[in-house]
C-alpha cells in the first residue's frame, strides 16, 4: 500500500520527495554549499576569494581538475581554450536561420545541441582525452556562440574570437566589437564580466546540474545533455531570474513603488515573487550576492553611474525586504541574480541575453559534474512515483 511520505514494497524503500527537498543524488567533491551560514566552496575555496584573487580560466581549470593550475598548466589550459573557440561553420548557419526575434537562450540551447551532430563521431566518453577535448571545446566555444546569438538578434556580421585577449575581453569583443573595430572595454569592465563567470562557474546539484547529471546517466552525447541543462536554466525559478530581477525593476520604476511591489510578493494570490530573492539551499545571504553587489559598486562607479535610478531601487528593495518579518520568517535573501542584471545592464548587455551569460559562465560547472559522473560507476538516474491514477480496469466491449 502507498503510504504518505515513505513506502515499502517488495522492492525495498522507497522515499517520496517532490523537488528533492532532501534527497541527495550522487557523492560530488567539486562544490560545498553551507545554506545555513551562506557558505560556497569550490574544491574547497571560498568563492569570495576565487571571485577578487582567481579569473574564470583558473577557476574552470580547479574544477575540472580539483587543484589550481601551476602558472604552465594555465597557460596550457588557457592555450587549449583559444584552439578549440572557433564555432564549426553549420552552427553558425543554424543560428542564423532563426528569427531575429527568438529568444536568445532558445537560440543558445539549439546551437549547443548542434554541437553533439559536429562532434558526434569524435566522442568517447569512456576515454579521459576524448573528454578533455569535448571540455575544451565547450568552454572555448560558449563565448562565441553566445556573442553570435547576440549578434544575430542585431542582425550584425559575427565576429571572429581574437586569440590575443582574455577570455572575458574576447567575449566582450565578439559582442561589442564591429568588423574592423574592437569595442572600448576598460580593465575594470573585462574584470567585472571575467567576475560574473566566476559566479556563475557552478553551484552544485542545482536544477539544471541535476538535469546535465540525469540527462548525462544515460551515456548520452555530453553536448547533448548541457544542451538539457541550458534548458533548465532559462526558466525563472532558476537562471532566468536575473532577467525577471531587471523587468521587475523596470516596472517599479521609482523607490515610492517599492513598498506595493513588497506587499504583492508577500500576498500568495498574487502568483507574484520577489525575483532574486529565496533559495532553496541558502536561507541565509547567497555569498555570490554579496560580491555581486559590490561588483555592481565598482562597475557603475567607473562608468559614472553611481546615481543609476535601478541601483537605487535594487538597493531600497534589499533593504525593505530584510526588514520586512515575512522575508525574514520564510529566511528569505538576495540570491546571485539580484545584482548581475544591474551590472550587465551598464556593461551594454540586453535583459534577453542575461540568461544566456549565466549559461556562458555555468557551462564548466555543467561538464565538470557529468565528467565526474562518468569517470566513476554510475547508474543511470530513474525516478520512482506515486501513482495516483485509476486502478485496473478493463477496455469497455463495442
Ligand atoms: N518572494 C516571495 N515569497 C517567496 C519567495 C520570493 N522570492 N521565494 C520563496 N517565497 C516563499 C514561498 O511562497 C513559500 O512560502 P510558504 O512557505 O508560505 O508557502 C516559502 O517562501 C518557501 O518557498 P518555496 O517556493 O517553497 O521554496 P523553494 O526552495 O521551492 O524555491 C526559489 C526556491 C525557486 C528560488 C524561490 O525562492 C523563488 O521562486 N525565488 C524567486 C526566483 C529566483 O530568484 N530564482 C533564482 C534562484 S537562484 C538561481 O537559480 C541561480
């Protein structure tokens, strides 16, 4: 018989818990999150010092491998991201055949999907080389492809990436940059998108991990299941949120209506939430957020926008809502996205294309975790159910 919350059959134990509020999924030693004092560690680094000591390259390279590069080993790695960051010329070709309109990260997730078909044959997921390359070639092409998706929606001719810059000014150059004429990105600027990887770079079985995981456990190509991760991501519960954060913004639109904004997030027929704020596993400050925010300080301040009218409300928000006894009962604080709109928004970047950078800096966290899958025994993942359908019945005669 079906019991509530367990139930035992013949089979053995079986646990139900819808949203995997306490169900863990596999052993990991890449990520460690504290919820409960708002703690986030990668291979054991506090991710407030990789996000002001490290850049993204290094914290991909400690990911993928567990320890910080020698200063050869991350000029090898960083050699190996530059040969493999060229998109094969039939992605490009998928990517412009969609509608200038489409939203970017459906653009994104099909362009990486068409990356399992370019490299299909070359795929072996049991060989530790084969991998290293489908690594390379994930992370050297994710800033292309996603500047080629940006520039496709301005209907622009795609930049090439230039072997010469960073990994963050590359990105900023394919984006920016028109033929014959890079952008002007300042240090501070490249240093603040280089940040934004940073945070993004993984945070352990979070939806669209547990996707890549799942999706992955069944042998699948690899490009094919970060392709199911993208998917995940762009929903509003997850990555999308930092887009909703600067629409919700937007539609406040002055600090007097913050505090009717504060009230409809709290009255639960509304179906509205405080985007960027609440997490499943911090019920204390996201610790990404708190950089973010001081990141957002830094950036606006170099661009002279100290007095931007949404860094105002963001602020006001944050601070009406950490006063207000329902946010602070349900343990609710900003999350990473709360922030990261407001800096990409001065950087130049369209509110559609949030997600997609997200994806961009997450992208190493997706492959570390499936490569860590597959490098060890692993089943394939097979939820069980609660049936709650009719019993047997027989087909009526006719
Ligand atoms: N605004 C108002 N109330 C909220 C919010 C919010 N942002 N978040 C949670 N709550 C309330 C819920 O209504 C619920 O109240 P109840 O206990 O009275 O029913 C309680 O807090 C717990 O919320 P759950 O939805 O059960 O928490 P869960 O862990 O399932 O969801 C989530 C976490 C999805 C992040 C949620 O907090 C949310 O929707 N936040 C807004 C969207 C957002 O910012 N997402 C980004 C998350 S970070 C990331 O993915 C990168």
């Amino acid at each position: 018989d079906v019991i509530d919350v367990t139930s035992i059959t013949k089979n053995g134990f079986f646990t139900f818990d819808p949203g995997f509020m306490s169900t863990a999924s596999c052993e990991s030693s890449i990520t460690f999150i504290d919820g409960d004092e708002g703690v986030l560690l990668h291979r054991g680094y506090p991710i407030e010092q990789l996000a002001v000591s490290s850049d993204y390259l290094e914290t991909c390279y400690l990911l993928l491998n567990g320890e910080l590069p020698t200063p050869a080993q991350k000029e090898e790695f960083t050699a190996e991201i530059k040969k493999h960051s060229a998109v094969d010329p039939s992605v490009a070709n998928i990517i412009k055949s969609f509608k200038r309109e489409s939203h970017p990260m459906a653009i994104l997730c099909s362009a990486v999907a068409a990356l399992a078909a370019v490299y299909n044959d070359e795929i072996d997921i049991t060989d530790e080389a084969s991998r290293k390359l489908t690594a390379y070639r994930l992370i050297g092409q994710m800033p292309t492809l996603s500047a080629m998706v940006y520039k496709h929606s301005k209907g622009e001719e795609f930049i090439a990436p230039d072997d010469s810059l960073s990994y963050a000014e590359n990105y900023l150059n394919m984006t920016f940059g028109t033929a014959g004429k890079a952008p002007n990105v300042s240090k501070t600027i490249a240093k603040a998108m280089d940040r934004i990887f940073v945070l993004h770079a993984d945070h352990e079985q979070n939806a669209s991990t547990s996707t890549v995981r799942l999706s992955g456990s069944s042998g699948t190509n690899p490009f094919a299941a970060i392709a199911a991760g993208i998917s995940t991501l762009w929903g509003p519960a997850h990555g999308g949120a930092n887009e909703a954060v600067l629409k919700m913004l937007e539609e406040i639109g002055t600090v007097e209506n913050i505090e009717a904004c504060v009230a409809r997030a709290k009255d639960k027929t509304s179906g509205f939430r405080l985007m960027g704020f609440g997490h499943r596993v911090y019920k204390n400050f996201d610790p990404r957020a708190k950089v973010m925010k001081q990141t957002c300080d830094e950036v606006l301040a170099e661009l002279g926008l100290e007095n931007d009218p949404l860094l105002a409300i963001a602020k006001r928000l944050e601070q009406i809502a950490l006063e207000d006894p329902y946010f602070i009962s349900k343990k609710l604080y900003p999350n990473v996205d709360f922030y990261s709109g407001i800096i990409m928004k001065a950087i130049g970047i369209p509110t559609e294309m949030f997600t997609v950078i997200f994806a961009l800096g997450r992208a190493v966290g997706w492959y570390s975790h499936w490569n860590e899958m597959v490098s060890g025994p692993y089943k394939i993942g097979r939820p069980r159910q609660q049936y709650t359908g009719s019993p047997k019945r027989d087909y009526p005669n006719k």
